[in-house]
C-alpha cells in the first residue's frame, strides 16, 4: 500500500495523488518483469492498494521481494516527493491450517493483508509485516472509527476488514445517537450513510464543522445515491470522501487506515 496519499492528494492535488500511484505500479511492474518471475502476477485492487502474487515461493523468497519492491520504491526519484509503501505479506500455508471454503480462503487472505499492512504502520510507514504479532505498546491505543448507518449489515464486510486491522467499530443507527457519541468520546474517523434518519449526514458533518474540537475529524460520506445534487452538498461541506454502497472494500479500508495512521502517528 502507498504510504500517505491522502496527505499527497492533500498537498498536491487528486491528479498528483494518481501520478504516484502510478509510479508505484509501474515499480511493482518492473519488479515482476525480472528473470525467473513470469508466473508472478500483479493487481490493483483500488486506490492506493495492490497485491503481487508469488506462486510456489518459500517465505524467504516472499520477503525478498517485498523487500526489493520496498527499496525500488524509497529510492525512486520518479514524483515529487519520496514515496513509500507499507507491505504485508501473508503466506498461504498459514491459512491452508483452518477449514472454510475458497471463498472463505479468499476473505481470510484479505483480512489478513490489511491487518499485516496495519501492523507494518504502526512500526511506521516503509516498513514490511509477514506476522500477526504485534506489541503491547503498539495496541495501547486503538484508533475508533464511527459508523454511523440504520442497516450496519450492509457494510458487514467493511467493518470486518476494519476489525482485522486493528481498529475499534463503533456503530451507531441514527444521526442523533451518533452526536451523542462524538460528544461522549471524538472518534478517529467517521464513516456516515448520507440519509440517516434523526439528523442525515449532511447535517451531522455541519455540527462537526460549528465544533472546533470536531471539524478536523476525517469525514466519509457514504450512500446508495450519489447524483449532482448530493455531490454539490457535499462539497459545500467540504467532504472529500464521497462513495457510492456497495461501497468498494479494499479502496475505503485503505483510506481509513491511511487516514487513522496520520492520527496515531
């Protein structure tokens, strides 16, 4: 995963924010073409994420091509800044241990990834994590993440990969409910369904803005509709993270990863 790109995108623009993503496709692609590695395949799963599958490779193999996309990547002079990539590796004997269905496997694997990426950022970013291990003093503090939607059950897969990276799921029904929360404990991250009844999201980010203890706390819009008029509203509000349901898994949770770690340093 691409260390920081919403302070890139932040700091530069949307369009520079692509230009680095980019930069480290075409890395991962270098990568990938060298000898002996035709049947190692790329992806890009959204955003700022992608996976690099290493077929029939030892542990030790794995971890040196992380370490070699790693260092590519630090020492490229390619975009405006120095980038750096947090990666987790999963090894696919750990999951072959427990019983479920491939696509059970496959949901497994992913959690898995984002927890590990997770871990590689708490021990700060440009760092590698092939375990699930992590210290005490790395979860003294767990970052919260508000959710704030009448049917949570949509959004079961999101808090589930949330979860596995170590982030605490608080879950709240209606928009009234959720102030009291953010008045009882400010979460890290906010992710509100746009049509909440008792206060819609909308109104819920205007109370976060009238708040200078609030108005900082990263805002996720989410919603079934997403058309000119709700889109205009948003920017009026100043919401830079707008997603239409089903929202897409791995893109959201990176983001609030990425946005959780600039909290929690």
């Amino acid at each position: 995963m691409l260390d920081d790109i919403v302070a890139i995108n932040e700091k530069y623009g949307r369009a520079s924010g692509d230009e680095a993503i980019r930069a480290v496709a075409y890395i991962l692609q270098n990568v990938r073409a060298g000898a002996g590695r035709q049947s190692h395949l790329l992806f890009k799963i959204g955003g700022p994420l992608f996976a690099y599958y290493l077929t029939e490779a030892s542990a030790p193999e794995a971890r040196a091509v992380a370490e070699e996309i790693r260092e590519k990547v630090l020492q490229s002079e390619t975009y405006l800044q120095r980038l750096t990539v947090s990666i987790g590796i999963v090894n696919f004997h750990e999951l072959f241990l427990e019983d479920g269905s491939r696509e059970q496997m496959a949901r497994r694997l992913e959690q898995t990834a984002l927890y590990r990426m997770r871990v590689a950022g708490k021990q700060g970013a440009n760092t590698i994590c092939d375990s699930s291990r992590i210290s005490a003093a790395a979860v003294s503090t767990r970052p919260t993440v508000l959710l704030v939607d009448p049917e949570p059950g949509s959004m079961e897969l999101l808090i589930r990969a949330l979860e596995a990276a170590e982030l605490v799921v608080q879950i709240c029904r209606d928009g009234e409910s959720a102030v009291e929360a953010i008045k009882a404990k400010p979460p890290s991250v906010i992710i509100c369904e746009a049509m909440c009844p008792r206060l819609n999201g909308f109104t819920i980010r205007e109370r976060l803005q009238a708040n200078a203890l609030w108005n900082s706390i990263p805002f996720i819009l989410v919603s079934h509709r997403k058309n000119e008029d709700l889109i205009r509203k948003a920017v009026d509000r100043d919401i830079r993270h707008f997603f239409r349901k089903p929202v897409p898994l791995t893109e959201v949770a990176g983001l609030v990863i990425n946005l959780t770690r600039r909290a929690f340093g």
